[in-house]
C-alpha cells in the first residue's frame, strides 16, 4: 500500500502525501513524545519529518521502508535538536529558572524534575577522574575562577582548563547517554 502512496507522492501528489500523513502522525508522534516527554516539541518534530519528507519525495525509494526512513529523520531532528539546546543552555541557567519559580501548582513537580537532574548529574560525574570532578566541582558548584582553582591545586591555568574541557565532554556524553530530557550542560565561558 505505501509503495503506491510514495509512487505518487514522487509525482508531487499532495493527496498521497496527506495519506502517508494520516498512517503514519499518531505513531511518530508517539515516537518523538517518548524521545522529548514534550507535547510542543513531539509536534514540532512531526511537523518537521513530514516537511522534509515533501522536500526529498523525489528521493524516496517506494523499495524501502517508508516507516524506518520517518523514524530515523525524526530520531536525527531530535539529536539535532538536542545538540543546539545544549550549546545553547547552561546548567546555571536551568538552576536560576527554577530558583525563580514562585511557589505554584508545579512547584512540587519542578523539584521532582530538579531533584532527578541532580541526581543524574551525581551518577555522570562517577565517570570522571578524580582530578577532573575535583576541578568541575570547584569551577561549576563552587564559582571559583580558573587563576584561583590553580592555584589552589598548584597546577597551572591551562592545567585546570584542559581537566574542566575533558570533564565537560565525558559529562555531556554520559548525560545524553542516560537520556537527560532537561537539555543542559555546563557551558558558561572560562572564569578568570
């Protein structure tokens, strides 16, 4: 049946277009809910597969299977989504949002959310040296410059930089890895 559908979709036929449409929305979304647990983002990402599906129909191959190519672009937009976010967010950023949370409805929620971002982070930082974790700690928990964790440590700046880059990346990787849907890292400029 898809093959049909995607025979006249290469032609340009929006009716086939809006049949793939129909058979295939409710599943994706389902599939980009369980990747964002966001209503807003699991549309969006819908929206966005379907749109380059129009883009690239004259590509699509009715020999292959329409359901694995859906879910692998909207598998792609969501860690391409997930990359921006993180380059774009900081962690002091998410904790200065829920530290103006007046007290509401959600509070209980967002601390629920905070306290399980928190203890994932503790379970990613297991990951790091010694050295690494001492460093990260002083730099993103503590707020030390980077002059004053080396010199505390003895080591030189560039030392404590290096250390804090590597720490930096091993935590970005073990927080996508363990499915992290709050979209952080620490990532606030050198401290001097």
């Amino acid at each position: 049946m898809d093959e049909d559908y995607i025979k006249n979709l290469q032609k340009g036929s929006y009716s086939d277009f809006n049949k793939l449409y129909n058979l295939y929305a409710n599943r994706l979304y389902g599939f980009a809910y369980n990747l964002t647990h966001s209503s807003d983002m699991a549309e969006e990402i819908v929206q966005e597969v379907f749109l380059k599906i129009w883009q690239i129909r004259e590509h699509i191959s009715p020999d292959y299977s329409f359901h694995s190519l859906l879910f692998t672009i909207a598998k792609n937009k969501f860690l391409n989504s997930l990359r921006k976010q993180i380059s774009l967010c900081s962690y002091d950023e998410y904790t200065a949002h829920f530290n103006s949370i007046s007290y509401s409805e959600n509070t209980i929620e967002n601390d629920i959310a905070f306290k399980e971002l928190n203890d994932k982070i503790i379970q990613a930082k297991e990951k790091l040296s010694h050295r690494q974790k001492e460093i990260f700690e002083m730099s993103k928990e503590q707020n030390l410059s980077n002059q004053e964790i080396a010199s505390r440590l003895h080591i030189s700046e560039q030392s404590v930089r290096n250390q804090l880059s590597c720490a930096l990346k091993v935590l970005k990787e073990e927080l996508i890895k363990i499915g992290i849907c709050f979209i952080f890292i620490y990532t606030n400029g050198p401290k001097y």
